[in-house]
C-alpha cells in the first residue's frame, strides 16, 4: 500500500532546526535526569520476590490494591507457575513476607493463602546488573556502527549510530521524566531494557533502508548533488516507512492499553522510540552526514557527490 505518490518533501531543507530542537531535547532530559535521579526497579535496585498461591482466581489489580495497603513500595505483580499462583516483587523490606500474607488473608477471607517461596535481590546484584545493562547497550551502538561502517562508508555509520544515540537518550530521558511526574509507572528495570535494545534495532533498520536507497540513487542519477539525492532516497521510502510504523504503532497500541500493568511499560517505550526512531532515520541521520561533509570535509555537496558514498562492501 502506498501512502504518498511520488512526494517530494523537502525534509533536509530545515535539517539546521531539526538538529537544534533534538539537542536541546537531549539536553533538557539529561539535564531532568541528573537532577531528579533515575528510579530504578527490583531487578537493578535490590527487593524481594514472593510467590503466592490462592484457593480461587483473584483479579491482579484487587491483588495490586491488597499489597499496596501495606505501605510497601515498587510492587509488580504476574502470573507464576500454575493455576491461582502470582508473582509479587516489591523493593528491599525485611519483613515483606510478613506483611503480604497478612494484607491477602485481610483483604481475602474466603481463600486460602499461601507463600510458595521467597528469593530476595541484594543490592549488590542489582548494581552489577545496571553495569551489564550499560555496556549491553554500548555494545548494541558499537556492533551497529561497525556493521553501517562496513556496508556503507565510515561516515553513514557515524551518522547512524548519531541518531541511535539520539533515539536511546531522548526514550531514557522522556521515560524517567514521565515516570517522575507519575504519567507512568516506568521504573528502570529489565524490561525497560530490552525495550531500548529493540529500540536500537528497529532505528537502525530505518537509518539503512534509506542509506540504502541513497547508494542505488547514486548509480541512478549521476551528478546529482548529495541533499537533493538524500531528499529523493526519503521521499521514496516514505511510504514503507509510514507503512511499516503503522502496523508496528497497531500491535504495540494493542498491548499498552491491554496488556496490563506489567507490560505496560514496555510498549510504551517501544512506542515512544519507535516514534522517535523514525524521526531520526529521516531528519538527522542524513543531516548529521551532511553537516560532517559540509562543515568538516569541506565539500561542495552542491557540485555533486561522486566517491562521497561508496559501494556495498557486503
């Protein structure tokens, strides 16, 4: 299906306001971040685990709403095992146990109630996660960067790690910023995790379609001058690119207003840098080229761009 027939939208002729409204996003978020502090969930942070069993089905928000009456903080609540069996984490409280069976017996006099078992997080693990976490996300931008730099030239790949850069800053900020302001529940933990790594796969696959597109438009029309090329490569892809985000934005809509609590936070992530993925691979991934060739190359992208961009070296 296509969407739009042959666009030509200038995408690249305000490419100077677009770079300085994501720097001063990213500077605004990082600038909240530092200052506000990252809340971390159980699995960075330290809590407790306590698998819970019940006579009869209990709905998970009366369960949340029950556990919550004990003034514990940081509570996830899932499925666990078998039938009427739940998973609650809570952060670090030495007498959690306790508590949540008091809280369910209280709050659920017909059932019966038991605790199947009880793993607690130190701190110490916690923090060694959030150090794994970091560099499984700086090995994901490295590997990436290595890859575009072997398919294209070194520079496209700077260009779109730039913008993979920008997509993970800008989800990271906005998330914690949201969930400050108590938007959302979006605690740091690791499903938020594996959200930004999907991030940082699907930003890229964008970013590459349209290089891509620029290498083949290169043999086409010869002499062209490079931010006419780029334009041309965009406006061409843009219907997959609205094609594909659309479905993508449907099945992850879906699950944040469906899914429940536990997943709500891992769609709205993938929403959020999907968005701002898509974003990127359009008005800075090639403006970040441009301006590099341009401002530190000093070349003339107006006479042409012949050996600018190479050929597929994969």
């Amino acid at each position: 299906m296509r969407f739009f027939h042959n666009p030509s939208i200038d995408f690249l002729g305000k490419r100077n306001v677009f770079i300085s409204l994501s720097v001063v996003l990213i500077l605004a978020g990082l600038l909240v971040t530092i200052l506000s502090g990252v809340e971390y969930g159980i699995d960075f942070e330290g809590g407790t685990e306590i698998a819970v069993g019940t006579s009869q089905h209990i709905e998970t928000d009366q369960l949340r709403s029950a556990v919550n009456s004990t003034g514990l903080t940081g509570v996830e609540i899932k499925s666990y095992g078998g039938e009427n069996q739940y998973l609650i984490r809570i952060k670090e409280a030495s007498n959690a146990p306790e508590l949540i069976n008091e809280a369910l017996v209280k709050s659920f006099p017909g059932q019966k109630i038991e605790i199947l078992k009880v793993d607690k997080i130190g701190p110490k693990i916690g923090s060694e996660l959030r150090t794994q976490a970091f560099w499984a996300v700086l090995l994901a931008v490295v590997a990436m960067l290595l890859y575009l730099a072997f398919r294209f030239e070194f520079i496209f790949g700077v260009g779109a790690v730039v913008a993979l850069v920008h997509d993970v800053i800008l989800t990271f900020t906005i998330g914690v910023t949201l969930n400050k302001l108590g938007v959302l529940s979006l605690e740091v933990d690791l499903t938020i995790l594996a959200a930004m790594l999907t991030v940082v796969g699907y930003s890229v696959n964008d970013t590459v379609i349209i290089f891509d597109r620029i290498r083949e438009n290169k043999e086409r029309h010869k002499g062209m001058n490079f931010i006419k090329l780029a334009n041309l490569s965009i406006n061409e892809t843009l219907s997959r690119t609205v094609n594909t985000v659309a479905t993508t934005l449907s099945a992850l809509l879906a699950l944040f207003l469906f899914g429940g609590h536990v997943l709500q936070g891992f769609a709205f992530i993938m929403i959020l840098g999907i968005i701002l993925g898509t974003y990127s691979s359009i008005f800075i991934a090639s403006a970040f080229v441009i301006w590099y060739m341009e401002k530190v190359k000093k070349i003339d992208l107006e006479s042409g761009f012949r050996d600018v961009i190479g050929s597929s070296k994969a």
